[in-house]
C-alpha cells in the first residue's frame, strides 16, 4: 500500500490540505481509539482515503468537516474490527507521554503532571464510544451541539446528555467530583 | 433570589448554552461562581492532557487475563471433546451386551449364571466375557454350580 508521504510527493497541491489537518485528525484519532499506534494507522488511511478523492475530483466544500466525519467513522470502523486485539487483553496503563512541549518545571511539577495526564486519559479511556465521540467534536473540535447532533444521529438533548456524563466521569477520574 | 444552578446548568453555561436566567443567576451567586471556576480549571486541565498526551499502553499479550482467556478456553474445548466423545461412544451398537449382564451377575455372589456367557459370539465380543468364562470354570470345577437342582441344561447338574 503506498504511503502519504510517497503521494504528497505525487501531489503537491494536496500537501497544503495534509499540513492543515493532519495534526487535528490524528489527536482525533488517538481520542476515539485511545491508542496512538491505531490512531497513526487509521490516520494514514484516512488522509489515503482522502488522497484518492481528491485525485478523482472528488472535494469537498470544507475539508475540515469532511475529514472530521471521515476520521469518527473509520474510528468506528477501527472499533468494531480490533476485537482481537481487546481479546488478547491489555492493561489499562499509560506509561509513556510523548509531550516536547513540557518538561521545564521542577521535576516535581513533572512527575505531578504526568500523574494527572494518565488519570484524564484513563478516565477518558473508559468513556463510552458515544461519549468519547461527543466530548471531542463538542469540547475539542468545537462543533455545536446541533452539529454533533446531526453527525451522530442523536438529538440534541442526548448530545447534552453524553457530554455531561464524559465530564462527570472525567472530573471525578481526576478527584473533582461535582 | 433563584436556587442554585443544577451541575448539568453550569455546564451548560460553560459551554455557551445556558438560559439567560442561569447565566444571571451565575452573575450573582458567589457560590455558583465558584463551581463555575473550578469547572473551567477542570476542563483546562482535562483539555491540556488530552490535546498533550497520547498515550502508549503497554500491552498484556502472554499474562495477566489474556493467560486466564487462554486457560478458560482451552478448558472449554477439552470439555466439549469430551461430552462430544462420550455421546458418539454411547450412541454406537454395544458388541457383547449380554455378556456384560453374565458378569455382573458372577460378580455377585450368589447369583445365578446363564449359559448365554459361553455361547462363542457373546465371549469373544464382550470385553468382560473372558472373566466371566474364568469364573464359571473355576466354578465348574469347585462344583456347587447348580442353581437349579436337576436342572438338564446346566452341565454337571444331571
């Protein structure tokens, strides 16, 4: 299968729509699947499904929401077809941060903010797909409830519903309980 | 002056979608202020670990419960051979019925043996046969073989 770097170099004009989004998809990703190998994979099909659109004419209006819907979906997808992998098991504990962007407190403040990064995604872990889905268009990506509504086929008091459950259990995954 | 804002109101607020009276309440309520601060700390918090974190699991391939879900599974396929095995044996013809019911009756003592265990087809089938035979021969010999007196079918009974 060829890979996105070999058709950016195919495609110069695509390049400008992979640097703009492809950091937001794959966070996406690595929310929905909460696993970053998956989300580095799923993401890489994503902009290939992506390419292939593009070369065939195929654009849409705004890219932004259509990789948005397309990244919800093969996360879906990605779900439902890794039931193996959740069989063979595997702990629920995250041992390493990739994070440049810290790393300049006291090595206190380091450890204390680590500690708290794997309780948030541990808590964010064990959120329902749904919820998972909902906190990040609405929280993260910033879409409006009825959007979310639309995208997820929910209305939009079970939209409000699910984000209010992701943040209950968020907050008291991070000892704030409301 | 209004109750206090329900936490799924605050969030509402939060978000940008709380009535007009929830946000004036909010405007006025020290105490409501005060969740709604810490709502909004929380939710940097929440923001800043996922939009800065991914994580790596480490995976559990040969230990923890995947070992249970192997043993549990392997448990379960030896079980049902097992079962399986059993009927299909239950279900074939029995080769040798009648000598099994001669040698239970020679086990027990006492109890009267029929000649149908010497017949030759029903000795060489049944697998408890040969024992069965033994026994009525070490009988014969030891005498005391009659369960009927003067019965002519039983050999040394005349």
């Amino acid at each position: 299968m060829a890979t996105v770097s070999a058709l950016l170099a195919e495609q110069d004009d695509f390049r400008d729509i992979y640097a703009q989004h492809q950091a937001r998809v794959l966070r996406l990703c690595r929310l929905l699947l909460s696993d970053s190998d998956e989300a580095e994979e799923t993401a890489q099909e994503i902009f290939l499904k992506a390419f292939r659109s593009y070369r065939s004419g195929q654009r849409p209006e705004a890219w932004n929401k259509w990789l948005t819907t397309v990244t919800v979906n093969a996360c879906r997808d990605r779900r439902r077809s890794s039931w193996w992998k959740r069989w063979r098991g595997r702990t629920e504990e995250f041992n390493e941060f990739r994070d440049p962007d810290h790393g300049h407190g006291s090595a206190e403040d380091e450890v204390l903010r680590r500690e708290t990064y794997k309780l948030v995604w541990g808590s964010f872990s064990k959120l329902s797909a749904r919820q998972k889905e909902v906190f990040a268009l609405r929280h993260l990506e910033g879409w409006s409830t009825e959007e979310v509504a639309a995208q997820l086929g929910l209305s939009t008091g079970s939209v409000k519903q699910h984000l209010f459950r992701a943040v209950h259990e968020l907050r008291k995954g991070i000892g704030k309980d409301l | 002056m209004k109750r206090c804002l329900s936490d799924e109101a605050l969030l509402q607020c939060y978000t940008g979608e709380g009535a007009a009276a929830d946000q004036t309440h909010l405007g006025g309520c020290p105490a409501c202020a005060e969740r709604y601060r810490a709502l909004g700390a929380d939710m940097a918090l929440i923001t800043q670990a996922l939009e800065a974190a991914p994580p790596r699991q480490r995976r559990a391939r040969a230990s923890g419960l995947a070992g249970w879900r192997v043993a549990a599974s392997a448990l379960s396929l030896m079980a049902a051979f097992t079962v399986g095995w059993s009927l299909r044996s239950s279900s074939l013809p029995q080769p040798g019925g009648g000598a099994h019911v001669v040698s239970q009756q020679v086990a027990g003592a006492g109890q009267p043996m029929q000649l149908s265990a010497l017949e030759p087809g029903v000795v060489q089938a049944g697998a408890a046969a040969p024992a069965a035979y033994a026994a009525y021969v070490q009988d014969a010999f030891e005498g005391d073989l009659c369960s009927e007196p003067d019965n002519p079918l039983e050999p040394g009974c005349l």
